[in-house]
C-alpha cells in the first residue's frame, strides 16, 4: 500500500496591488496484491493484481480529476530441462 500526495502554494502577483494565493493538491493511493510459488517442480506462477486511485483538484491551473485504475497480470515460467526455462505472461489493464 503506497500513499502519494502533493500540495503546493502558489501565489500569483502580477502589477495590481492584490496577490491570488491558491492551494492546488493532488492525492494517488497505490494497492497491490501478488502471490508467487511453485505448481510443480518444473512450473512456477506469480499472479496478482493493482488497484490506484487519483484525484486532484488544481482548477487554478485549469485540470481537476477523479480516476481509478485497475490491472491484473499472470506469468507462468515452464522448465522442461535445465538449460532451457519458457516464459509467457499477460497483463489486462483498465483506466477510469
């Protein structure tokens, strides 16, 4: 579980007597669940999944956003004989 945020003061002046001061902030929050191991003695598996959500909100700076992404993944590794080890794996990922 990964937390990341982000706030930033800024403050804009420009010729009038008046400065705008705003606090635009983004937040990402990152959780991922695996599991790895061996099916026999010659397959191993690792197979787990991602779930990160984001939000923002910097309408000064002209973006704002509320997303959600989620992906999930699966690798096997084969060894039929010592020197040689075959690999294939798959990803899915889905964007908010």
């Amino acid at each position: 579980l990964t937390y990341n945020g982000h706030k930033q003061y800024v403050t804009e002046q420009d010729r009038s007597p008046a400065a705008r001061t705003y606090e635009p902030f983004s937040n990402g929050l990152l959780a991922e669940l695996s599991v790895n191991g061996a099916v026999t003695d010659q397959i191993n598996l690792v197979a787990g999944g991602t779930q990160e959500w984001y939000n923002s909100d910097m309408r000064e700076l002209g973006t704002q956003y509320d997303t959600r992404r989620t992906a999930g993944y699966a690798q096997l590794d084969y060894r039929p004989w010592e020197p040689l080890k075959l690999i294939a794996g798959v990803q899915v990922n889905q964007i908010d």
